[in-house]
C-alpha cells in the first residue's frame, strides 16, 4: 500500500441532517445540535483532564495540546484550543481548563509530545494522540488516558486525514475539507476509534454488545494485532529516542514503517500512521541493521521491536501485514448469511443478507456498526424467503435490490418505509445485478437460459410499469448469454458480465450504449420484442478475446467503475482483474500468489481497486493500484500458499465489498450465522458514495 494521504460545497444544514443520520458518533448527536444559531458561535471548553504513558511508565514533562481539526482539506494545518500544558510527577497527569470551541461540532484530538518515559532524559520522539470528536461534548468528567494503544487506534482510524508532511517540517494535524461527505468521513472516523480502544482506559476493546431497535450485533476488534502496533511504538517511545538509519528502537521503527517514496518519520504518531498507511511496510530500505539476525523483511524486523515482556499482550506470531479489522456479527439476526452490501451517503452500509428460505433480509448498519433496521417485508413483499441478491443506492438514499426467486425488483425507502415498492418487471428471467446513474435511473440484468435476455431500466427512480423500458439482449456472442452483475461507467456506458455455463460464454462482457428508452418512450412499460424495432436503439458490443477486444477473461463475476470511463472486473478462476474502456483493450493484472477467487469488486477515492478472495476462512481482500504509471501493482501481500491479500480470521468465503466515507473497507463473510460483516479500518482512500452520487458529481475514484 502506497502512501495514499494526499464537490458539493457544505451547508450546515446538509451537514446536520448528514451527520445525525449517521448512527453512533463518538458522543451522539441531534438536529438541534448542528442547526441552532450556537453551533456556529464559539462556546467557552470544559476543563478536562488525564494522564500519559509510556506502556506502563507515566510520561513526565510531555506537552500536552488540545486541537480542532483542520478544515482547509485532507491533512489541512488544525487550530490549537487554548494553551498547552505539560505532564506532572508521578503519574504523567494534566488538566486543560481554558480554551475555546470554535463551535460545538468542531472535531478534537489532544496530542503529548516530548517527556521523560522514565529514564535519564527526555525522548523528542514521543507523540502520542487521542481522537475526541465533538468539543462541545467534552465535560468536566472527561479523562483521557493517552499510550501507544489510543495512539494506534487514532492513527488507524484517522489516517487517511493525516497530514502529507512527515519527518521533521510536519504538523502531525488531520485535517478534512469543509464539504458534506468529507465532513461525514472525519466524524465517523472519530467515533470508529471507540470500536477500537476505550480513552478513558487506554485499553484495546475485546468486544463490545450494539443495541439498538431491538436488534443486537457484537463486535470483535483485533485487539490483540492492535497491541502488537502499540507494543512496537513503545519499544521507541521507553527509550532514549533516535533517528532513521540508526541502530536505536525509534531508528529502526523509523526507517521500517516508511512508504517507498515516503519522508521517513521523526515521531511516532508519523510512524503509526505510516503503518496504518503502508501495512507491508514496504520500501526497499536496506542500510538499517535489523534487531535479529533472522529477520530478511522490514515485517519480522518490527515484529522483532516488541520486547519479549511487552507491556500490552499482543499476537503470538508475526502477522503478514498491519492492518486492523473489526468484526460484526448478529447471529441469527441481523446478520446472516451476508452476501452482498452498499454505503449510502452517511456512512451507514446495507447489507443484504441471502440466507435460505426464510430469514434473508436488508440490515442497515450505522457507520460504526450499531444496527439500525433489518427489514423483512418491503412494499408489503416478504423477501424471507424470495433470496435477494444485489443492491445498489441512489441518490436520494433509496435502497434497490433485486431477488433471484419469484423475479422481484424492490425500492426500500428509508426515510419513509411504507412508500417502498415491491414489483414483478415486464421482462423474463431472473433479476440478478443492478447499478444507477448519476439521474436515478435504476438498470438491472435479466440472468436467464432463454437465447434473449433483457436489461430493464427504470426511468428517474421510479419503481413502476409507467417507467418500465427494457431492451432485448440480442445475442451479440451467442445464445445462452445470461447477464450477471451490471455497472455504469463515468460516461454512461453500462457493462455485465456473463454468468452462462455454455463454453465460451462465461468469458464474456457485455457493454450496453446508445440505449434511449428516456426519449423515445411515449407508451409504458416500453418494451422491445423484436431485433427491427425502431422505437428503441442499443448497441451491445461483446467484449470477448476471440474478437481481440479485451485479454483472455476467466468468468469474470463482480464488476466497478473506476475514473476515466474504466471498468475493473474480477476473473474468478484466472485470478485476475481486468480493466477496460469502451476504446481500449485493457490490461489483466494480479496471478495465483496475490488473488484467490477474486469476485467482489470496489475503487476507492483514490482509484485504488479492492477485490475480494472468495476462499474460506481465513478470508482476504486485495488492493491494487489502479490509476498511473504504476496501475496493477498489487499492493497487499503475496504468497504462493494461502493465506494471501489483507487475511483476516473474522473474513470467511468473502463475498462483497464497499468502501465508505472515511476510507474503511467493508468485507461480507458469506456464511450462516457466524459469518457477519469485516470491517479493515482506514485501509482505503475516503470515497464518495453511493455510486450513483459519484456518478452524478464526477467523482468516481476521487475522494469526498
């Protein structure tokens, strides 16, 4: 992973509604809140206070500092609250007591750097930092307890809004640009820290019970993997300090975690963010003595740093990468089975959960995971038993998916949940995948065995025969073409991959152009029955080797929108991603040592190309550069035996994938039960979504 930290314009009252949709922020929240006239006024601080640590030693002398984030953009220079105050003998306490929010929704952290960890002298590399959230939130019972725990979740978390200067000249701020959704992704990554550690403690939180609505779902962090990190950064903070290159903890901690064309760090938040950020620990730095002679990577050699009495307990074994995961599962209910899965446009992810016969269901997540409805009957259609398959988001929140058994296409309407719609379309076949447009109009494929398929498009987002255009497939490779999973383009152009099982087919994609049901339908459902109809025009053109049109394909399955009018596919049993445009060929990327089954696909806000490895547990995901001189290089681990990619113990039979507003990657474990939702923190770049929004404002593959 390469060093990744480099638009509608914000009202406060989009925000608001934005930030209070959002389920579990670090403090809560309410309209008023972000509306009332005081919002945006300044509000005299309560005192708070706490304590630092070095592990298990009291950090003496440590500067300590309140700050509001940065507004200015990713890594933006942020606002100190009042004046700093140092760490006191004997337990490394402090008190903050005069400072000012700029409002009551300013985003806060405090920072500790310097101090003596208990030794001869002071330690100019220590930077320890916790995430606050709101500062209107912060009272007089406030306690922050700051170590390398609380430092690595907030690094984890945060990362992605951390400043692009490192070394010596950085400011060590996270920072956001003053736009809705990038406003969203920095107060969802301030409350995803508490998922990780308690701040009042400084412990790794184990598991943690989410109620809400009369629904429960528990989490599993990777505490122990997140104890490793913090283990590693005390090996520098408790010790005398040093420099990258030198054969000092911090020297080698320093030159370990930097990205290959990166600054290297000078403190350690810089460095635990650079782990957050390049989990390989990846960059060819060979002039550095490693602390054990065995050790031939930069992985083993920091893995080394943690001393054989650590003070947090942390993996017995030397992990393949660093990043950090956090598991939900809800049994039986919410979550079962999940299979596939969106974000919408606060965060919250939607999970479409396909078990059986009779528990499937639509679960919606809040950005931190606390269940907020998992919903069995929409527009009065039971789907427990009906197996829906796909989903994808509008614009306007709405959640469409479509259901394989009894050839249902459904609209669920969050806000008002009585208006969603449930309808049986014109066309044959089963409905299998869907994708929207920038204008809401909703297209899915028709998987069928018959020698015509269809597309149907529903016209502006409306769920109805009166807006019903379907165009006939006419077999542009062959007969048996049955179109899977479906995505739109940034110009409009929508592609499918081919789920046929007759030979050859299964190597196909379709992309569909010119269609103009929006203008030449005057009578509805508006349907074409014959290859001569003159009412509506398409042009299919079957993306296949044997017309040189693309490289060698191999069931391609899951398929995204990248920038520039690129398609990423995944080609399930070559294990390869393939990218194409409707002008150029494209190019395969990837092989058996870095993906495993690859299916589900996602591009985050940096065009990067997430791929999910449909292996059992433990499962994986891959990252792949996907724009640039350096597009296909696969960034997460490689190995010639399983496992490979980002593997995590809580991913299994991975199934889909999104990305959120704050760059976490989220994996659906496909099986019954016990298989939940994975949630990688900050792995990927802030992404604006849904998808249909991205298309809409022209930002697919751009960040918030």
């Amino acid at each position: 992973m390469t060093n990744r930290i480099f638009g509608m314009i914000a009202n406060r009252a989009a925000v608001a509604l934005l930030l209070c949709g959002s389920a579990s922020l670090v403090t809560g929240c309410s309209s008023s809140q972000f509306l009332s006239g005081t919002d945006t006024q300044p509000m005299a601080g309560a005192t708070i206070s706490g304590m630092a640590h070095g592990g298990n030693q009291p950090i003496i002398g440590a500067t300590v500092q309140l700050w509001a984030v940065g507004a200015g953009g990713y890594g933006s220079a942020a606002s100190k609250l009042g004046s700093s105050v140092q760490t006191l003998s004997p337990g490394g306490t402090f008190t903050l007591g005069s400072y000012t929010c700029p409002s009551a929704s300013t985003q806060t952290y405090i920072t500790a750097s310097g101090g003596n960890p208990g030794l001869s002298s002071n330690n100019s590399n220590i930077m320890l930092a916790t995430a606050l959230g709101n500062c209107g939130s912060l009272t007089p019972s406030t306690f922050i307890f700051m170590n390398e725990v609380v430092t690595a979740a907030t690094a984890y978390a945060l990362g992605q809004y951390f400043t692009t200067i490192f070394g010596a000249a950085s400011t060590d701020s996270f920072g956001a640009p003053n736009t809705t959704q990038a406003q969203v992704g920095i107060v969802n990554a301030m409350a995803t820290v508490n998922n990780l550690v308690s701040t009042t403690s400084g412990n790794a939180v184990t598991s943690q019970t989410l109620t809400n609505n009369g629904l429960t779902v528990t989490t599993a962090p990777e505490s122990a993997k997140l104890n490793t990190i913090a283990d590693i950064l005390a090996s520098c903070i408790n010790s005398p300090g040093g420099t990258a290159g030198d054969s000092s903890n911090c020297g080698m901690l320093f030159s370990g975690v930097v990205t290959p064309t990166g600054t290297a760090p000078t403190d350690t938040l810089q460095a635990a963010v650079y782990m957050s950020l390049n989990p390989t620990s990846t960059n060819g730095n060979t002039d550095w003595p490693p602390p054990s002679g065995t050790c031939t990577s930069n992985l083993c050699a920091l893995y080394a740093l943690a001393s054989s009495s650590p003070p947090y307990v942390g993996v017995s074994a030397q992990p393949i990468d660093w990043t950090v995961g956090i598991q939900y599962t809800g049994g039986t209910t919410p979550l079962n089975d999940p299979q596939n899965m969106a974000a919408d446009s606060g965060g919250n992810i939607w999970v479409i959960n396909h078990n059986g016969t009779t528990s499937a269901s639509l679960t919606e997540l809040g950005p931190t995971g606390t269940p907020q409805v998992n919903v069995s009957t929409i527009g009065g259609q039971s789907i427990s038993a009906i197996q829906p398959r796909n989903e994808a988001i509008d614009t306007n929140g709405n959640v469409w998916l479509d259901t394989t058994s009894s050839a249902r296409v459904l609209e669920y309407n969050a806000a008002a949940p009585a208006s969603s719609v449930s309808l049986s379309p014109a066309g044959g076949g089963s409905p299998y995948g869907i994708s929207i447009d920038g204008s809401n109009n909703v297209f899915y494929t028709h998987e069928s065995s018959s020698a015509t398929a269809t597309v149907e498009e529903f016209l502006g987002g409306n769920l109805a025969a009166g807006s019903e255009v379907e165009y006939a497939l006419y077999s542009p490779g062959g007969t048996n073409q049955q179109p899977e999973f479906a995505a739109l383009d940034t110009s409009g152009n929508l592609w499918m991959t081919n789920g046929s099982s007759t030979s050859g087919l299964e190597n196909n994609i379709f992309q569909m152009s010119g269609y103009n049901g929006s203008t030449a339908c005057t009578v509805f459902p508006c349907v074409a029955t014959t290859v001569g109809d003159t009412t509506l025009t398409q042009t299919y053109t079957n993306m296949n080797t044997s017309t040189g049109s693309i490289p060698a394909l191999s069931e391609p399955f899951g398929i995204a929108a990248g920038p520039g009018g690129v398609i990423w596919t995944a080609g399930t049993t070559g294990n390869v991603v393939t990218n194409m445009t409707s002008t150029t060929a494209g190019t395969n990327y990837g092989s058996a040592t870095t993906l495993n089954k690859p299916s589900y696909v996602a591009v985050d806000g940096t065009g990067n190309v997430w791929v999910t490895n449909n292996t059992s547990s433990p499962g994986s995901v891959a990252e792949i550069v996907g724009t640039g001189t350096n597009i296909g290089t696969v960034l997460s681990p490689a190995s010639s035996t399983p496992p490979l990619g980002f593997s995590h113990a809580g991913i299994a039979s991975a199934s889909g994938i999104a990305i959120d507003p704050s760059g976490n990657v989220w994996v659906a474990s496909s099986v019954a039960t016990t298989g939940g939702v994975f949630e990688i923190v900050g792995a990927a770049a802030p992404t604006v979504t849904p998808i249909a929004l991205a298309l809409k404002n022209g930002t697919v593959g751009k960040k918030p």
